[in-house]
C-alpha cells in the first residue's frame, strides 16, 4: 500500500472524553471513528487488525475441532420466548420490529439460534460432539458503553456452541475450548488468566472467564501468581486426547474474578508472597450450561439407550474487537501503539525520505517490492511530507519496523532499519535490512 493513496486519518490529539490509553490511540491512529455512543466505524487501519485477531482466532478454533458458520445478526424474538430468555434479557436487548409487526431482536448473542440449528439437523449421538461457532456482530445496548470498543454496544464476538450427548462429554469440550483460548490470547502477545466467574444470564454451573491483566480494565481478579507465568499449551497437543490435565493443571490454582472472590480461601490456599491482586480486561468467557437450552427447546438426540436426551451444550465467547484495545493496553508507549508482528496493520513501513529524487524513489521501491514479494505487508511512506512528520506518524500507527531510505544513506548502498518495539536501529544495506526482517 502507498500512504499517498491510502486513508489513515490520524488525529493531533485525542478528543477529551476518550479516557483510556487504549480508546484515544485508536481514535488518534484513525482506527476507528465513533457514529453514536457505544457504536464505531472500523478504519482501514483499525479493519485490517481487527481481521488478523478474527483470523488467528478462527485458526486456533478450527485447530480445537470447531466447525465455522455465519448466523444472522437479527433473531427472531420467538426463539427467545421458547428459552424463556426473551423477557429476562432486558434493556440490553435491541428489540426491532419488521413490516409484518413481528417482533426481531438484534443477536447480543445466539444460543437460541444455534440449538435451533442443531435440533433441526442432528439426531443421534453417533453425530457427537459438534461445536460450531459464528464470528459475527453483536447488539448490546449497554447502560454505559464506555472506553471505546472495549465496551461497545455493537461488537464483534466469536462465539462458540458445543453439543455433547452427557455432561462427561461436554466436559471434554470445554477443555478444549479452555486451551485453545490460552492458545489464542498467547498469539496475540497476551498474557490470560483463566478465572472462575459467574455464568449470569448465560446459565449454567461451570464457567470462567479469561482476563489479561490491565490497570485500566474493568475487573477485579485475585489470582495465584503462578497461573500469569504458567502460558498457553501450544498448538500441538492432542486434541481428541485427555485434556483434563492440562486444564486442571491451571483451574487448581485460585483464581476468582470480584463477584466469585472468597477472601477467607485465597489466604488459605495462596501462600502471602504469590497472592496477586489486579485489575484485568475480560477477553473471553466460556460457559457450561447443561441442558439450560436443549430441554426448554427440545434439542434432543437419540442415545446408545434408544431414548432421547436432551444435549449437554456449553458456550464460548471470546471478544474480537475488544482484543484491538486490549492489545494495545497491553503494547503501547508515548509515541504510540506497537503491534505485535502477528496483528500488525503492516509488517513494515518503507519510509521515503525524499520522494522526488529519482535514486531514493528507486531504493524505496526496489524495497517496497521486495517486502511485498516476502509477504510481509508493506506499507510505501511516500507522502511529501517532513521526516518528522512521517516518523511521528509511523510511530502512532505503529508499525513494527520501519525501513528508512533517504538521500545520504543511498549514496553509500545503505538504508536504516528501525524496530518500533524497542527503538533499536542499525544502518545497512538493503539486502541485509530484508533478511533481518524476514528472520
Ligand atoms: N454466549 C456467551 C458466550 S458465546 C456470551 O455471550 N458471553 S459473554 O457475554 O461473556 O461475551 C463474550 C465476550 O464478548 C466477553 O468475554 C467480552 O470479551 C466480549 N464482550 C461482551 N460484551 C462486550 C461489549 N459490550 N463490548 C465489547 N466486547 C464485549
């Protein structure tokens, strides 16, 4: 991409009401822009992050053993009246009406469709597990949409539905949906900590919730501070063995968000020097609800016994366009945000110096090509611009390398290689500057 053709509106300053670091980076780096409380339009930049974690997500899902679909964003409000959840849902649900009077509810999530799907297709228990999931948009009419995407009203979730004909079976499901979110947040550079938490409207008897630390999150967790160290699985276990292990390995140690918290066990199970206490971002959430949906809507299979069962469901949630802000709570400085490589907008900005001078116009493209060739997503800085300007602006956006080609470097054969994280820089050839990269 040349950002001389491109769009990334950044902005001076951040408009006053944005109080989180998180909130006035995305505003300032023309992530994103808001339309109405609580409602945002996603900006190339802030569109192409949002799409790497939807991507990484939708990786870490499939790896588990979960099958995509898209379900609609509007429901049928009749489905919610066979949960009984229609009337229980409350203000936060967007109820709309079409022309024929029939009342619709934009998804603030879909249980309800899902086991409508299933019920309508699956029979037996010989077609167990399933677990299929929906990256799709999600209406909550929050009392107080604040901080940005972070609590929006119209976001972005990945959720996920298994169905398991007993709840042993849907036990190992959640496991693996468990591992897999580890999986997820440790690709995006974030340290997550599986917390017990309280299911709420969703139901159920068995759920946690997954928080990267944050001073400025929502949250309360006291945690064993072994769990923060302790990390992802990785993508190579055995997704059809015994996960029960690896999970128990973790959910033994304490951990408990504010409302599921008891002081008097977190003394008594934690020794003094590794009870923490923090603040955190909640990034996923999963729940095992048993027949919560199956009975009330008759989602029932034929077991082994020949009689019908009502499935044992559990559903996962994981933040999509909350995780844009998160990271960059979790990755920022003064100057701006730092992607990890794995969500970054682009991989490296190739900074002109002087666009006009015909030799440093042809190292910049000889570059630019070069980057584009490796995959690596280069963005070309071409604006006629002072160099201030741009690096002030890269830096904001931040990319996380910075390849920089100006008149007197090319007079010698070299360029600048700069890494956003760390600040590092090094002069050297263009070859070397790509196999640096490229490493
Ligand atoms: N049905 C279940 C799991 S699919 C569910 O809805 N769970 S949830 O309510 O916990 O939401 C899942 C995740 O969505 C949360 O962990 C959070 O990361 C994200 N989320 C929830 N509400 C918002 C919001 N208002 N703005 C941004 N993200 C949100």
């Amino acid at each position: 991409m040349r950002l001389s053709r491109y769009f990334m509106p950044t902005l001076r300053e951040a408009p006053a009401d944005a109080q989180i670091v998180s909130h006035q980076l995305m505003l300032r780096a023309g992530l994103i822009r808001q339309e109405a409380a609580g409602i945002y339009a996603w900006l190339p930049l802030g569109l192409r992050v949002l799409k790497k974690i939807e991507q990484i997500v939708r990786e870490e899902m499939d790896r588990a053993g979960a099958i995509e679909v898209l379900l609609p964003t509007l429901q049928l409000a009749d489905l919610w009246r066979e949960s009984g959840r229609y009337d229980d849902y409350g203000d936060e649900m967007l109820r709309i009406k079409d022309r024929h009077d029939r009342d619709l509810l934009y998804g603030p999530t879909a249980e309800e469709v899902i086991t409508e799907i299933f019920r309508a297709f699956v029979k037996s228990y010989k077609d167990l597990p399933k677990n299929l999931y929906n990256i799709q948009w999600k209406f909550r009419d929050e009392r107080r949409p604040r901080f940005g995407v972070m609590r929006g009203r119209e976001f972005l979730m990945k959720d996920a539905y298994s169905f398991d004909i007993d709840e042993a079976a849907a036990r190992r499901s959640y496991n693996r949906m468990f591992l897999a979110y580890l999986n997820i947040y440790a690709r995006l550079g974030l340290k997550a900590i599986p917390v017990k938490a309280d299911p709420g409207p969703i139901g159920g008897d068995l759920s946690h919730e997954f928080i990267i630390l944050a001073d400025t999150g929502e949250s309360e967790v006291f945690a064993h501070g072994d769990l923060v160290e302790m990390g992802a699985p990785g993508p190579d276990i055995d997704w059809d063995g015994d996960l029960e292990p690896l999970v128990a390995q973790r959910s033994r140690l304490y951990a408990a968000s504010d409302e599921m918290h008891d002081p008097a066990r977190f003394e008594a199970e934690v020794p003094e020097g590794k009870r923490m206490t923090a603040r955190g971002i909640e990034v996923g959430h999963i729940f095992y609800f048993g027949e919560k949906y199956s009975k009330p809507m008759r989602a029932l299979v034929t077991g082994p016994d020949g009689q019908d069962h009502p499935i044992h469901g559990g559903s996962y949630g994981v933040g999509v366009s909350r995780l844009v802000a998160g990271v960059i709570e979790a990755s920022h400085d003064d100057a701006g945000i730092i992607w990890p490589d794995a969500v970054a907008p682009f991989g490296v900005a190739v900074v002109n110096l002087r666009p006009g001078a015909a030799e440093v116009d042809a190292v910049a493209e000889q570059a630019y090509a070069a980057l584009t060739e490796l995959g690596k997503e280069p963005l070309l800085d071409d604006r006629d611009e002072r160099p201030g300007a741009k690096f002030a602006s890269l830096d904001l956006v931040g990319i996380p390398w910075q390849l920089i080609v100006g008149p007197k470097g090319v007079a010698d054969g070299l360029v600048e290689l700069k890494r956003r994280g760390t600040g590092e820089r090094q002069t050297l050839p263009l070859d070397a500057a790509l196999k640096v990269i490229s490493a």
